[in-house]
C-alpha cells in the first residue's frame, strides 16, 4: 500500500515542487558540517604545503590541475546525480575527501606528487556541490528563495566561523596532520542528515547534453566562470599570500582568526541581504556588492599587518555575500526554466566555471616559472578584482523583474 501511495505521487510531480522544511533543513544541516570539515582544513591547504616545502609553484599547479579536473568530474557527478540521487552523490564525496585528508597527512612522509590529493578533491567537490545545486535548486521556494539562499549560507558560514580557528588549534596544539584527522571525522558525521529522507528528484535520469541550448546561456557561462575565480581565488590565493607575504611565523592561528571574523561578518549581513534578494533588489545588490568586491581586492597586495588584513577580509566576506546570494538565486531560476534539463544545465554551468578557475590558476602557474612571487601576487589580485567586475555581465531574467 505503501508503495502504491508513493507511485501515486509521483505520477502527479506534486511532491518534487512541494518539499518539506525537514528537507530545506537536512541541507542546511549537511553543507554545516562540510563547511565546518572544509573550512577546518581548507584554507590551511597552503599553509601546509609551505610548511613541508613545497613552493608557491607547486601549489599554483596543485590548483591547476584540481579545478581543470573538476571540469571533467562534474560531468560525471551530474551521471551519479541523474542515476542514483544528489544525496547518494553527497555520500560518495564525503568518502573520496576523506581519502583526500588521508593523503594529506602522508604527504610530508612520503613526498609524492601533490596531484594526487589534486585528484581526489577535484571528484570529491564535483560530487558534492552537483548534488548540493540540484538538491536545493529544486526544493526551494520560489516566493522565499532570498532568506532560505540566506539561511543556507549562514549554516554555511556557521561552519566557516568555527573551522578555521578550531583548525589552527589543532595545528598548534597538536600538529597540523590532526586537523586532517578531525575534519574527516565530521565529514563521516556528515552522512547522518543525509539517510533522513528519500531522495528529492527522481533517480535512473538519463542526461541528454545536446538538449541543452547553449547560446542562450553565453551569459551565465561566462559570468559563472568569473563568479567561480573571485571566490575560490578569495578562499585560497588570499591565505596563499598572507603565509608567504605577512606571516613568517604563526600562520595557523592568525590566518584561522582572520578568516573567521571574516565569515562572522558575512552572517550578520546575510540576512538583510536575503530580505533584499526577496524584495526584487537582488540586481543593484549585485551590481554593488561585486563593484565593491573588485575594490577589495585591488587592495589585498598591499596589506602589510594584521589588522588591515583584518578589515579587508571583513569588507570582501561582506560584499562576496552580496553578490553570491542573487547571482546564485538568479542561475537557480534559470535551471527552473530548462525542465528534464536542470540536472544537464547545472552541471554545464559548473563545469564551464571549473575549466575557467583552471585556466585562470594555470596561467599563474606559468607565470611564476618566470617572475617573482610578489608579481605573480599582483596579477592574482589584478585578476580576482577583473572577476568580480565581471560578475555584472550577468542577465539571469529572475533578477530583472
């Protein structure tokens, strides 16, 4: 009878468009727990390769190589999300990063390549964050999307507060392999929001990539792309350069202090920016925050203490929140408007977005086997600021209206 009522259901499409609050808060409750792993680690990644000798090279290539492979493993996250379900895709993630914290912490004993854990996060990302965009884009609100993008992101950020100072505890405290160590065991934690409900769209899809039209969304492409390279360069180029530049020693604690007040910050602004995104304010929010975005960056180079790094990180946490929660809601529309092809647009959208956040870190890989580090610092920043502007070319129709 049980399973008769479910077939019911689902031939009438209404529960796929008419989750519940428990499934809006299963999400929440798992992007806090990556968020907290993550960010315990996360961005400590080149903090941990300077400190066992590895050059800034060699972690621009580890850059590289993870987000060009990141183009490839989305599309085939987006298979495992068509056929088994986005929390099924989450799960598997969660078990190829923690065999990506593993070769972290055997890393310095062994000394073989950095590519390998490269790897390893690239399909651990790809599978999480195609499962996490299906999964929230289709049991959204339409009329309240604005404060539940802001509710998400302050889970999010409730994990990107705790994360870094605990992980630069733990460094100091008891050595930098254990934050390893710890953030694999809530990733394992990680699993338990998931098994609570079914799966929130259908499973056995079949993706048909040449359904999609692709010159309609030139737009979305490009100015994901750019969406992309300002955030990943902000959450990794940015303690890159404070390890090598500002912090001779200490690196863990001040770095995990910075990041934290940073993200502390962007919680208290998320809410009124989710009220405004709901307002049909989202564009001018947008456009000012990115414009705002840019102007941070182009001063980053030339932060020389801590508390100037301090308030820069304030300031971007604040304006990248601002630009993130339209620019997100806008793109989780239009993937409403491609229906039996949300699965393929979104993982087009990532996919193209990872290539560019490859390209974009590959080109300064190169250019650091010919220039100085602070140069290559400058052309970073110059580069995350373009970005940000860049984010303005955006047309999705949801935040026209």
């Amino acid at each position: 009878m049980l399973q008769k009522f479910i077939h019911l259901i689902r031939d009438r499409g209404s529960p796929w468009r008419r989750m519940t609050l428990s499934q809006l808060g299963e999400i929440y409750i798992a992007m806090m727990l990556r968020s907290l792993a993550l960010s315990i680690i996360g961005v400590f990644i080149p903090v941990y390769l300077i400190q066992y000798g590895y050059s800034v090279s060699e972690i621009l290539l580890f850059f590289a190589v993870m987000f060009l492979m990141r183009s490839l493993a989305d599309i085939a996250a987006g298979y495992v999300v068509a056929r088994w379900g986005p929390k099924h895709s989450m799960m598997m993630s969660n078990i190829l990063l923690v065999l990506a914290l593993g070769s972290f912490i055997l890393l310095p004993t062994y000394r073989f390549s950095v590519l390998l854990p490269a790897v390893l996060l690239a399909f651990a990302n790809s599978g999480f964050f195609i499962a996490f965009h299906v999964d929230f884009s289709k049991v959204k609100h339409q009329i309240s999307e604005g404060r539940e993008l802001g509710t998400m992101f302050i889970w999010e950020r409730v994990g990107g507060v705790a994360g870094p100072i605990l992980g630069g505890l733990i460094a100091v405290l008891f050595g930098d392999r254990i934050m390893f160590v710890a953030a694999g065991i809530i990733l394992i934690l990680g699993f338990i929001p998931l098994l609570r409900t079914m799966e929130p769209v259908k499973t056995k899809q079949q993706l048909q990539f040449r359904s999609l039209a692709i010159r309609p969304m030139i737009r979305d492409l490009f100015s994901y792309g750019f969406v992309g390279i300002e955030n990943t360069m902000r959450l990794m180029f940015w303690p890159l350069f404070l390890t090598v530049s500002l912090f001779a020693s200490g690196s863990y604690l001040k770095i995990g202090g910075i990041v934290s007040v940073g993200v502390l910050a962007a919680i208290i602004a998320t809410t009124v920016i989710g009220k405004l995104v709901d307002n049909r304010r989202g564009k001018l929010l947008l456009q000012v925050s990115a414009v705002g975005t840019a102007l941070v960056h182009l001063i980053r180079p030339f932060v020389q203490n801590i508390f100037t790094a301090f308030g820069v990180s304030v300031v971007g946490d604040i304006t990248a929140v601002g630009h993130r929660i339209p620019y997100t809601k806008g793109m989780y529309d239009a993937a409403d408007s491609h229906p039996g092809l949300r699965i393929v647009y979104l993982v087009t959208m990532e996919s193209f977005s990872s290539f560019t956040k490859g390209l974009v870190w590959l080109e300064l890989y190169i250019l650091s086997q010919y220039f100085a580090t602070q140069h290559i610092f400058y052309v970073g920043f110059f580069m995350m600021a373009a970005a940000g502007l860049l984010i303005t070319t955006q047309r999705f129709k949801a935040l026209e209206s």
